[in-house]
C-alpha cells in the first residue's frame, strides 16, 4: 500500500524540513528543592546580580542529575533564530562563587559579539570536599545535554574558565573531544593553571587518553603579573600550562598577559573579554578552513619589493630593481613585462630628507589614485617614516597631506619597516608595518580616522609574537600584507625565517594562524627556490586572491617577483537531512552540508526538477571509484546547502565539494552505503515527534489522514497530538517520512517496531512526489493503546534508523 497525499501536512512538513532548523527553547519544569535552596544561596549572596541576570532574559535550568542549576541565555538577535547561526559562551566560575557572577561578568561582550551565555553553577556550599565541586567529567555530563538541546554544531563554543575552572576546564574539554561531540571550538583558561598533581593531569601525561589527546583543540590563555599564586595561577602556571597542552597536541593561539593586574584582572578590562571574543569570532570564520597556495607561472626578474592594489579597473603592481620603482598595470594582474615609472614619485619627497621605497598603490573612498611611500631616511640615521601621495588629476602623485602620515611611536623610534593599508570594518583605515626601533621586532598596526591623512598607534603584537618564551626570528611574524576578504574577515599573510606564514582575523587587529601555523615553502616555485620575502595581497572582482611576494632563488641571492593563488578549502560536513547523523549517506538520499560562507545568498529550487547550480554555487560528489557527479540542489544558504546524493554513487568513501559563484571551496569527506536511513522529525532535529500523519482506512474503503503534531506558539515547537488506535473495523497506519531508505534490499530485511511492539511493513520506497523523500507505511500493531509517547525504530537491511516518536492514546 503506497500512500500520496499530495497536499497532507505530512509531505509538506517533511519537505519543510529539508530546508529549515528549528530553534529547540528550554521549557523548564519544576525546580528540585535542593536546587531551589542552591537558588536561594546564589540569590542572597548577591542579589543584584541575580536580579540582573533575570531581567536580561536569562532562563534558569536544572542539570540532568538535578544537583545544579545553570543559566541560559542568547542576545536579542539570536535568540529566535536558526539553531545553526547560535554560538555560546560556555562559563565555569571559580572558587566560591555562582553562575550568576559568570552571566554578569560576561554579557556586555556576548551583547557585543552576539554570542550566547551558558553560565553552570558547578560548586555546592552545602557539600563537603571533594563533593563541593563537580569533577571535570561531572561538568561535561551537566551541560552536553544543553547544547545537544540547542542544536549547537561542532565548534560554535566557547568553553571559559576563572581560576579553579580553568584549572578543571582543560579535562571538560578533553571529555568534549573524548565523545567525538567536538562542540568546543576554542578554550579560554583564565588564570587558572593545570596542577601536575592532579589526577587527570597525570592520566594524560600517561597517554590514558592517546599520545596526542589535545590534537586540534584551541586554547587562548590570561594571566596577571601580580596574582598572589603565580606558580598556579599567575604567568609561570600558565606558560607551563601553554607547553602541557602543546605537547599533547593542542594549540595556543593567543596569550595574554598583564603585569599590572593580579588574580581577576582578565574581566576588570573591558578590552580582554572583547580580544577574547574577536579571537573566538575568527575561528568561527575560519572553521577548520585549509588554505592552499599555488604557485602560477607569472615571474618579474631581477625584482623585490612588490605592493599590489585595484586602482580603478586595474590591478596595479609596483616593484623595485633596476631604474627604482616601477609600476606593472593589467586589468587581471597577469603583466610582467611591460612597466612604466610613476608620475611624480621621484620628486614628491623632495625636501623631506627621505627617499621613496616601498610603494603602496590604494583607491581612495572618493575615487582618487593614492600611493602610501615608505620614505628611507639619509644613510647612517636608521629613519624611515610612511608619505601618503595622491593624483593630483593630471596623473603626477604629489605629497598630500605635506607631512609624514605617520612616523610610529617611541618605541619604533622612526623606524618603520614594510607597511600596508587596509580599510577597517567600519571605514576607517589601519596601516600595519614591522617595528624596527624595537629590540623585538613584530608587527605593529595603526589607525586612521581622516581617510589616511594621519595615523594613531592602535594595537601591538596583532599575531601574538611576543607572547612567546625569547621572542626572535624563528617566531616572530615580520612583512605583514593584509586584506580585507570580500566574504567577510581579514586574511594576513606573513614572513619567518623566508617562509610564508598565514593568518586569519574577524576584526583586522587580532590574527590566529591558518593551516595549523604550517608554513608556505619556498619550494612550491621549484626545488631552487630559497625563500620568501614582502608577500602583498589582492582580491579581484571575481573573489580570486592572489599573493605576490620577492623569491629568493640560488644561494646568490637572486630575486624575482612572484605570484600565487590562494584558496581557502573549509570544512564542509555532509548529513542526512533527516536524522543529523554524520556516519553514512545513501545515493539518491537528502542530504545538508554545513559550513562556512558556502554562499552569497539565500536560494530555493523553484520547482520539484531540482537544478546543479543555484546562483553560481554548486555541490560534486567524487566517489570511491573516482567518478564526479554535480548534486542536485534543494537549497543554497551561507551556512547550509540541502543538495541529493547523486544517483549511481557507488558505496565507499566519498569527497564532497561545494563550489561557490567565486571558486572558492568548502571540502569534506562522507561513507557512501546503499542504505543509511533516516527519519524526518517535526522539529527538524531528528528527534522526538515524528514527521508523519495516520492513514485510517475503513472497512468501506474511504480513507482519512490524521495530523500527529501540531506547532505551540509559546513553546515554539512542534508538539504531539494523541493517535487513537483503537481501529475497530478499521485499519490504521502509520506513515513515516525519510530518506536513504529505498535503495533496500527486500521488506523482509525491513524490521520496525511501536513501543517495543513487532510492527509490520507494508510498504517502502520512493515517494514519488518529491526528490529523495521515501516513505515507509507501517500497520499500527494492537495493545498501544494508552501508552502515551512511545519510540518508533526502524531498522533497514541491518542499519538502525534515528528512532522518533508518537502518542498514542
């Protein structure tokens, strides 16, 4: 029996939920009396901050094992939106104190960056030790239900410690990666070190859990000069933090240390939780983005020094060598051979005492051609300052402003070295160099707030050098070039030791480092190549961005100019649409990939024929036999691409690749197998009621279809509607929607049961009306009855589908 009820509320749910993800909103019950009392504790300690969390919004929950409570809380603008767009700040409080604290001390920079607040209370006053505390896996087990709950995808947390949950949360998030949930995208340990005594310390150090258990797990850490324990808490505990995690695996992206604060001096700046939260901004721009470099076959001999901007139309690339700074213009960047000298930059320093060098070509905000010289000063004064020059609409450059833009600090003491421009987020110019009148020298970045006529020192350290035990040449990151990427976040890409280094930021002010920190070798332009020098970014109209840098090749010393193309190469990880389960994918079946910037727009397939392409973005699937196929597409978002796993894709491990209108990819890997069922859920979650409807056939032949969910507008939820089995003389049915089901072998290796109860089979396959959407019809077996809510399983051809629910009355 194969049912098509074209326009049932079934068919039009489960179809709805190919394409949206509907927020889960905790509804909370009845509070336990010992929780209630833990309440009461936090409220009279302190009583406006317990009132301040309340009228923000903030939702009070009990943990699973109904000890403790914790708070939940999301910004206005995320609060009523998709459950893939929503990150949180997940918060453990230190030594005596309350969730209420946490929620406090966050919210102004979670209202800023638009992350949510989950703040546990993880400490008992009533309790002695060492029950006073959860232990690490005891917190892991409070809130991995939460962010189950919240639909939260892997990587869109942070997990922040104070003091003794610093100390605690190094193992919260080793239990994170531990159960392959991975919701922690990067860790931020404030003053609190791991203690070399503690249990779980020693157990990693024995490789309990792998040789390598912190591989691909983020830190960023805090300490205060003047802690009262620094060899726990202060900067020693946490440089000797920082070398524990790198040695098991994990990364140390950002370091902050403040001698002029002691023990919680991290939230007494507004500045550290706001570089904390820019920090967690990029990974969640980067995601686990790989970018590739290719080397292309353009080449300028005997040359140095490139800088490279869109002036106009055209690509203009300046270069020094032979007969001083020359100028290469091409609408595509592709000229290296035919190069003109510039108008008036020979002359426009006159006066000044400096020479031009390096030479920055920018277009203006109002259209003018602009060129940000380095001037060199007089041999022997160690001087060098950045000119702004402008047309001045006969085609000559003259110096405008009259003065430098910018001579540095005390510190450069007028030293500047490699400078480069790049707009700011919200308009305004930042100009990043290398200090040369510093013993350490780093990169440095300045701001201008009049459209480049003057710059004021911003920010020091941008890709967190000097944080580092004896900064030098082997890790600190000199000829910085930044640029501003037309799909959202800054890439910078920088020299060590002549190999090329790349970095990512969400804000242009604070980089983390992309690929793993691996570097960019010489030798990607041939086994002569020796190293690398003045890299320079540009992105053209048609989101290519290329990289030119100065080639060192022969042990002579001999340079060439240079280009590349690079790409970044995110993560895109493939689920069933239906049961959100990332193990397998069926040919033919529904599948969503998640991802980052995986397009421009929103769009929808107009019609049941499903397109490859969708404004310019596309999904190929590479099969374990080698063959591509495009996918067809239901539905394109920045986030999230609904596509079919074509037909005739044989079984086995598979690459897929999204493809935006620019070229620019998102890659992951998916298992292939003839099944891999999944049911639709009403809350597009696969879980709980089911996305289905009951056929009730009577014993004249007439058929009628009956609704088991309905939406609560205060719950914001589908929630079920009472099924009546009692069938008389009729026969009932259950209809079930899914996917990855019809490529079954036969009904008999088809097994399912309502409530424990045997139920039979009686029809799978095809739809038929929509792509990829199967059906399964199962017969309603007798004593359900009274039940209430019961579990649906479905086992196709050995394989378990993701079990849902009804209500049977």
């Amino acid at each position: 029996m194969k049912l098509k009820p074209l326009n049932s509320f079934g068919i039009r749910l489960a179809v709805t939920m190919v394409f949206i993800i509907v927020m889960r909103v905790y509804a909370g019950g009845q509070i336990p009396g010992n929780v209630e009392a833990l309440l009461n504790r936090a409220r009279t300690a302190n009583p406006q901050r317990y009132q301040f969390a309340i009228d923000r919004g903030a939702q009070i929950g009990v943990t699973s094992d109904r000890r403790s409570f914790y708070l939940l809380w999301y910004p206005p603008s995320k609060a009523a939106g998709p459950a893939i767009d929503k990150t949180l700040i997940v918060t453990m409080h230190g030594s005596a104190s309350y969730a209420f604290d946490e929620f406090f001390l966050w919210y102004d920079a979670a209202l800023k960056h638009g992350h949510g607040i989950l703040a546990l209370q993880w400490w008992f006053p009533d309790q002695a030790p060492p029950g006073d505390y959860y232990s690490p896996a005891e917190v892991y087990s409070a809130i991995e239900p939460v962010l189950k709950q919240q639909n939260l995808r892997p990587g869109r947390v942070l997990l922040h410690g104070f003091s003794r949950g610093s100390a605690n949360g190094y193992y919260v998030s080793l239990f994170d990666r531990q159960s392959k949930n991975n919701f922690f995208g990067i860790n931020l340990a404030n003053a609190g070190g791991a203690s070399t005594d503690y249990p779980l310390f020693i157990d990693v150090n024995s490789g309990k859990y792998s040789s390598s258990p912190f591989t691909g797990m983020r830190w960023l850490t805090f300490c205060g000069g003047q802690d009262p324990n620094p060899n726990r808490d202060g900067c020693p505990a946490m440089r000797r933090t920082a070398d524990f995690i790198r040695q098991f695996g994990g990364t140390v992206d950002l370091a902050i240390e403040d001698q002029n604060v002691g023990h919680g001096g991290f939230h007494q700046n507004a500045a550290y939780p706001d570089l904390a939260l820019t920090a967690f901004d990029t990974v969640l721009l980067r995601g686990n983005a790989r970018w590739t470099v290719k080397a292309e076959s353009f080449r300028i001999p005997n040359a140095s020094i490139p800088n490279v901007g869109r002036v106009g139309s055209e690509i203009w690339l300046t270069v020094g060598g032979q007969g001083g700074i020359r100028l290469f213009r091409s609408a595509e960047g592709a000229n290296s051979a035919n190069s003109e000298s510039i108008p008036g930059l020979g002359s426009a320093l006159s006066g000044t005492g400096y020479t031009p060098t390096e030479t920055v070509p920018r277009e203006s905000a109002d259209g003018r051609k602009e060129l940000y010289v380095l001037g060199l000063g007089q041999p022997g004064t160690n001087k060098s300052i950045v000119f702004r020059l402008r047309d001045n609409g006969s085609g000559t450059f003259i110096r405008d402003p009259q003065s430098a833009v910018y001579s540095g600090t005390s510190a450069d003491n007028q030293f500047l070295g490699v400078p480069d421009v790049y707009p700011a987020s919200d308009g305004r110019l930042r100009l990043i160099y290398v200090t040369r009148g510093d013993t350490r020298q780093n990169s440095r970045i300045a701001l201008s707030s009049d459209g480049g006529q003057s710059f004021t020192f911003e920010y020091d350290n941008p890709f967190n050098d000097l944080n580092v035990s004896n900064p030098g040449a082997g890790n600190t990151n000199v000829d910085p070039a930044v640029l501003k990427l037309s799909q959202g976040g800054f890439l910078a890409v920088t020299m060590r030791l002549k190999k090329l280094y790349l970095f990512l930021s969400a804000d242009g002010r604070v980089f983390l480092p992309l690929n793993n920190g691996e570097p960019v070798e010489p030798a990607i332009f041939g086994p002569v190549a020796t190293g690398y020098f003045d890299p320079t970014l540009v992105q053209m109209p048609d989101g290519r961005i290329l990289m030119y840098a100065t080639l060192e090749e022969g042990n002579g010393g001999q340079t060439s100019v240079v280009r590349a193309t690079l790409s970044p190469q995110g993560a895109l990880i493939s689920v069933s649409a239906a049961s959100f389960s990332e193990s397998t994918l069926a040919p033919e079946s529904i599948a969503a990939g998640f991802g980052i910037n995986l397009a421009t727009g929103t769009q929808t397939a107009p019609g049941t024929q499903l397109p490859t392409q969708l404004e310019g973005v596309s999904i190929k699937l590479i099969d374990s036999a080698g063959a591509e196929r495009l996918a067809p597409l239901f539905f394109i978002s920045p986030a999230q691409i609904n596509f079919q796993v074509p037909a005739n894709t044989i079984s086995g491990e598979a690459v897929i690749q999204s493809i935006d209108a620019s070229g620019v990819t998102s890659i992951g890997n998916a298992l292939i197998s003839m099944v891999a069922p999944g049911l639709f859920s009403a809350n597009s979650d696969g879980k709980g009621v089911a996305a289905a409807q009951v056929l009730r056939v009577k014993s004249d032949g007439s058929q009628s279809y009956e609704s088991i969910a309905k939406y609560d507008q205060n719950l914001m939820r589908f929630v079920p509607l009472p099924v009546n089995t009692l069938a008389g003389t009729d026969q009932v049915f259950l209809v079930l929607y899914g996917t990855g089901i019809r490529n079954f072998s036969s009904l008999s290796n088809m097994t399912a049961k309502i409530g424990g109860v045997d139920a039979q089979v009686v029809f799978a396959g095809p739809q038929g009306e929509f792509a990829g959407l199967d059906q399964v019809n199962l017969r309603l077996p007798d004593g359900l009855a009274g039940r209430g809510d019961v579990v649906v399983e479905l086992i196709v051809d050995g394989r378990m589908a993701n079990p849902v629910n009804i209500d049977v009355r």
